[in-house]
C-alpha cells in the first residue's frame, strides 16, 4: 500500500512539474515587435521551472514599470537597448568578410530554424549584407580592401559595417545553426535585465502624470450652483471709521497720538566711528 502512495506522489509530481514548464510568457502588441522577439526566443524550448520562474520576476518588474511612462519612452528604450548590445556585441579585432556562399547559408537557415528570435536575426543580417553588397560603393570598397588602402571615410564606414555583418555570419553553418543560440541566449538575456534597470531609472526622473479632473480620486469638479455660492462684501471707508470709533473710549481725545519709543532698533554694538567709515550705501 505505501508503495502504491509513493509511486502516486511520484507521477502527481511529475504531472504538475511538466505542467509548470509549459508555461509561456507573452507580451502584447503594446511593446515592440523585438521585445516579443526576445521573449519568443528565450521560450522557444520549454524552460525548467526555475528559470521560467525567474523569467517571470523579471519580466513583472518591467511590466511594472511600463505601466508607469508613455508608450513613445518605452519603445525608444527597448529599441535602443535590443540594437546596440546586438551592435556591440563582437568584440574580435580580426579583419573577416562574408561572401555569396554564407548569404545562401542564411537564405536556407531561416527557413528551417523554429526559433522565432533566429528566424528574424538570419534575415535581418541577410537583408542587410545584401543591401551593403549592392551598393554602388561596394565595389570600390572590395577594390580598396584587396589592395589594402581603406582611407577614404566611405570605404571606412562600409568597413565597419562588413566587419559587424561578417562576426555574426560567419558563426552561423548549416551544420551547427543552434550553436548560435547559445550566444544569442545570453545576450536576450541582458537585453532584458538592461530594459528593466533603464526602465526603473527613468520612472525615478520622469514627473508624475497630471490627472484629468474625471480621473481624480479624493477630489472632484462640478458646476458652481447659485446655492453654493458664497459672497463676500468688501467693507466701505465709512464702515472702517466706524469701527475704529467704536473702539475709542469715551472721553478720550482721538487726537492725541502715542509718543514714540524710546528703543533706538538701529542701535547697534559696533562704534559709531566704524559704522561711519563703511560709507554710504
């Protein structure tokens, strides 16, 4: 009997552990199309329990966050924070150069890979090393480089974008296209944890929201009644007199003013020889 309750536990377990990793985080059409990229390719396998759960943290600080700033601060953070770490990413000095062969092997991959993350970044580069390849420059630009003067600033600039392009093209064969994600996956990963950070600070420097009259809380607006309204009479000259007079006792003269104090509040403990030396003013 007790074989048959640990054996129940043990499948009751593992019933609700696979349950727990098919979980999926969504985003929804509010945030950028990069943001749902990244959430898409970290998900792409299920993720164990623990990981899932800490995705999860994660990404309910920065929805948090996002319900606090406009839409138009929030896609400028995501956007700039996605591009530049995938921009800065390469981080080798080797001078590498894609050809016809690795835009093929790209062409190919995108088609077969099921990670949406992937998917999007093989075309993303293959569009882009076809249009830099294009371009009228191109051709002085392979010219420069096999003879080994890139001095012109446009031959510069085509360079840097070869070398970018190219870091990322050659780690990508047909043979291993999952090694890639092994790279990417970390830096989905930062991109998240930076949008959470930036997204933090900027909620800390942004003014609060000016609330409209209809979304206020403890205070409200209303038309002005002739009920409620409250008038006040400005006192006349004469009711002033009036009053002044009435305070004045009887038989005294009104006439006769006080005499000034005596207390000199200019005095002070400096000599008067120095307070005339200062000059005037």
């Amino acid at each position: 009997m007790s074989k048959i309750i640990l054996l129940f536990l043990l499948f009751f377990s593992l019933g609700i552990s696979a349950k727990e990793n098919t979980l999926v985080l969504t985003s929804t059409k509010n945030l950028p199309v990069e943001f749902q990229l990244i959430l898409q390719g970290l998900q792409s396998s299920p993720l164990p329990s623990e990981e899932f759960q800490t995705l999860k943290k994660l990404i309910d600080k920065i929805g948090s966050s996002t319900k606090k700033l406009p839409k138009e601060e929030i896609f400028f953070i995501v956007k700039s924070i996605f591009y530049k770490t995938l921009l800065l990413a390469p981080t080798s000095t080797q001078k590498v150069f894609f050809d016809n062969s690795h835009l093929k092997s790209l062409a190919k991959l995108s088609q077969v890979t099921t990670n949406p993350f992937l998917k999007w970044f093989f075309k993303a580069l293959q569009k882009d090393a076809l249009l830099l390849s294009s371009s009228p420059v191109y051709r002085d630009y392979l010219v420069a480089r096999n003879a080994g003067k890139i001095d012109k600033p446009e031959l510069k600039r085509i360079d840097r974008k070869v070398q970018l392009l190219s870091w990322w093209i050659l780690k990508i064969t047909p043979e291993t296209p999952d090694l890639l994600l092994k790279t990417i996956h970390p830096l989905m990963q930062f991109i998240l944890n930076k949008i959470d950070i930036s997204l933090s600070l900027l909620i800390t420097v942004t003014p609060p929201k000016v609330e409209t009259p209809n979304s206020l809380t403890f205070f409200i607006q209303e038309e002005a009644t002739t009920d409620k309204q409250i008038t006040v009479s400005s006192p006349t000259v004469d009711d002033i007199i009036d009053s002044v007079d009435s305070k004045v006792p009887l038989g005294s003269n009104p006439e006769t003013l006080p005499l000034p104090s005596t207390e000199d509040w200019l005095q002070s403990d400096e000599p008067q020889s120095e307070l005339d030396s200062a000059g005037d003013f």
